[in-house]
C-alpha cells in the first residue's frame, strides 16, 4: 500500500507543471515526508509487538498444558492418580486453554481490526492527502494559466490603446483633409461658377457684337443666300434662310461673312461626305486635302484661320430653332451640313439624355455635351438635297476589294466610308438682299451698304 501511495504521488508530481522550489522548501518537505513515514513505522512496530506477546503468551499456555498432561498420564502410569483424576486434570487443562485460547483469539481479532481500521483510515487520510495534493496543483496551474493570460489581455490593452491613439491621429489627419479638400471643392466651385459667369457674359458680347455686326452690315432680315449646285452638268439652285439674328447671332454672322468673303464661291467648294443622316460641305481647299483622297500639306483652312472664319467662337443654340430636316448646321469647323432628318437627339443638347442613361455617378465631358449651332433651313431647292442624297455613291456602297487608301510617304490613310465618289461641286453662293428679286453678289452687298 506505500509502494501504491507513493506511486499514486509520483504519478501526480509527474503530470503537475514544474513550480520552481527553493532547497530550503525542498528540505522542508524532504523531513515532513520522512516523519509522516516514521511516526507510520513506529505505529506498525507497536502493534507487531503486541501481537508477538499475545502469540508468546499463548505458546507459553499451550507448553504449559501440555507439560500438565504429560505429567498426569506419567502419575498415572505409574498408579500416583487414577484414571478419573487424570480425566479431571485434562477437562480442567482443556477449559483451561479454551479459556485462554478465546481470550488470545478475541484480543488479537481486536488487535487486527483495530489495524485494519487504522489502516483504513490512514488510507482515507493519504488519499484524501492525495486529492488535496492535485487540487492544489490543478489551482497552481489555473492560477498560473491565469496568470498568463492576464499578462496577455494587459499586452493586448497595450496594443489596443496604441492603436486606438493611432486611429485617432489617423482621424484626425483625415478630418484636418477633408477639410481642406473641402474648401479646395469650394474655391473650385466658386472659380467654375466665375468661368461660367466670364464665359456667359463672353458669349453674350459675342452674341451682341455679332447682332451688331449683322444688323449694320446686313440688314434686320430675314437673311437668304441663293447656293448654285453643279448637278449632272446642270446648275441647280437651293435658297437657304437664316435664323431671326436675335436667336442665333454670331452664327449667322459667321456664316454671312463666310458668303461675303467669297469662301464658298472661290475654288471648289462642295458636297463632299453623306453618313446617311446629314450631309456635308467643305470650302476650297477640302478636296485635296488628304482626308479627301488628296495631297494637300498643312492646314487647308489657314486664311478663313487668320480672317476668324474658321469656326464659331462658342456652340450657339437655341431651343426655337432644332436640328429638324433640312436645316443647317456648324459641326467645329468651317464645313456645314444640312440635316437629312431630324437630328435633334444627336446634334442638339444632349445632357439630359446622357446623365438619363449613365446616370449622376457617371463624368461625362462637357465639351461632348454641347450641341451643334443650327443657324438656318433650306426653303427652295429641296428636290436638289434629295437627289444629291439618294443618288450620291459613297465608299461605303463600293466592294471591299475596291476600295482605295491613301499613301502618306510610310502610313495609309484610311478613307470614311461617308465620302462621296463624285462630290458635288458648289458653283457659288450669294447674299440675296431684301429687296432685290435676283441674287447679288457680295461686293455689290459692300457697296451698297
């Protein structure tokens, strides 16, 4: 049972976590150990002894009796006692043992249930010693793992508080940029309402410089100029009138001043593109330009550049005045094409449709969202339109293996398939004045204004 106890301890010692000691505790619990273990002994050693005396006294008895009946069957051998006597003295012997043997056996049951009890309970106490051992070794290691964990939430309270001051400098620096981004959103804003504000009041000297212009040069209108078409060896005419000058005024400057200066009636200007849905024209020198097939260096545009003729200054429109069939209109340049159906939805503003379809998150470029100047509509000659546009065979109607690139020195030039196989030449174009019946040309407008 020690053996067993002190293995039941060493398994325990073994599966408890190492506690460092000091050699004093080591001594300490070294000579409480060896004292339980003596004070064990000498308990064990009495209660041997007792039992040893109790096994003496009862071998002395036995020798005793047997001793009493050897000398009473030698006295009755001999004839001393008679056979009675001799049976008296063995009753009295054996009542004798009996006596001495139930008390020897009653007192040594008492002696070893009194051991066995005391065993028992020395059992109980070791093991209940045992229990208490590995509870408290059980709580060490809690304590311990307790222990651990504490240093671990205070590193981890140290990690967050640096973190949170962290976020908060963070925070802080972002709000300090939004706040800047802010009033740069704000100055912005206020120098895009000043541009605008510039550019209105811009387009709006323009605008009256040009009603001016128009109105001391031309006339109140309504405004007309007759356009002389090469038609199948045929001259055709088609009157074109302009816009009211109170709605489109620097457009219909822009394009008087064109007429005036001769642009249109000076080389060979013609119609030279038809996409299907307008169709086009270009002063001289567009048809030897290179994107016309041509080999015209430079810009082809560079005195109607120098005379403020090339384009209009800013894309005039107005609501009254659409891009309904067989109107006119200015892309950039100084071309002009007249609307084969109506045009609204693509060449008028397109805000409204573009932020319907891509939504308010979406950019969109100002500058795609500004509509094209319609400035005038043909009153006579729409038959010519009509037949220039349903006969005109463009490269887009020609085979693929017949069609035609334009060499620049290494590179091609890829053709529009819009462009006209046969352009159709614009003979002239004049200003009719308000009062004449005929067309007048643009010296005798100068001269009689």
């Amino acid at each position: 049972q020690q053996q067993q106890q002190q293995q039941q301890q060493q398994a325990a010692a073994s599966s408890a976590p190492p506690t460092p000691t000091t050699i004093l505790e080591a001594e300490a619990r070294t000579a409480r150990e060896l004292s339980r273990a003596v004070s064990t002994l000498t308990k064990d050693l009495k209660s041997c002894n007792s039992r040893i005396d109790s096994i003496k006294s009862g071998f002395q008895n036995l020798y005793s009796m047997h001793l009493t009946q050897i000398d009473g069957l030698r006295k009755c051998k001999e004839g001393m006692i008679s056979s009675s006597d001799l049976q008296k003295l063995l009753d009295s012997n054996n009542d004798k043992f009996t006596n001495n043997e139930e008390t020897t056996t009653k007192a040594l049951m008492e002696q070893a249930q009194a051991t066995i009890t005391e065993q028992q309970r020395t059992l109980q106490n070791e093991q209940l010693a045992t229990k208490h051992k590995q509870l408290i070794l059980q709580l060490e290691t809690q304590v311990h793992q307790l222990r651990l964990r504490e240093t671990a939430w205070e590193r981890t309270i140290s990690e967050l508080v640096a973190r949170k001051d962290l976020l908060e400098r963070r925070e802080n620096a972002w709000t300090r940029t939004i706040g800047e981004l802010m009033a740069d959103i704000e100055i912005r804003n206020k120098r895009e309402w000043w541009w605008e504000e510039m550019k209105s009041e811009m387009e709006g000297r323009i605008g009256g410089l040009s009603y001016q212009a128009v109105l001391e040069r031309y006339g109140p209108g309504p405004h007309r100029v007759s356009m002389i078409v090469d038609l199948d060896d045929t001259q055709h005419e088609v009157i074109i009138e302009l816009a009211p000058i109170n709605l489109m005024p620097h457009s219909v400057h822009t394009f008087l001043s064109q007429v005036s200066e001769g642009y249109w009636t000076r080389g060979t200007p013609a119609f030279v593109m038809n996409p299907g849905h307008v169709l086009q024209a270009c002063p001289h020198p567009c048809l030897e330009t290179k994107a016309m097939g041509g080999s015209y260096p430079g810009d082809p545009y560079v005195d109607m550049r120098h005379a403020g003729l090339d384009s209009v200054s800013f894309q005039e429109y107005h609501p009254e005045y659409p891009h309904e069939k067989y109107t006119i209109g200015f892309h950039s340049g100084p071309e002009f094409y007249i609307n084969l159906m109506n045009n609204t939805l693509d060449h008028g503003p397109k805000q409204a449709i573009l932020k319907e379809a891509l939504g308010d998150d979406e950019e969109v470029d100002e500058t795609a969202l500004e509509p094209d100047p319609c400035f005038g509509q043909i009153i006579s000659g729409f038959e010519v339109i009509d037949k220039i546009s349903e006969e005109g065979i463009t490269r887009g109607d020609l085979p693929y293996e017949s069609k035609e690139t334009k060499e620049d020195g290494d590179d091609e030039v890829e053709l529009s398939d819009a462009l006209l196989i046969q352009p159709v030449r614009i003979v002239s174009m004049s200003i009719i004045l308000e009062n004449d019946d005929d067309s007048s040309t643009s010296e005798d407008v100068r001269d009689e204004l």
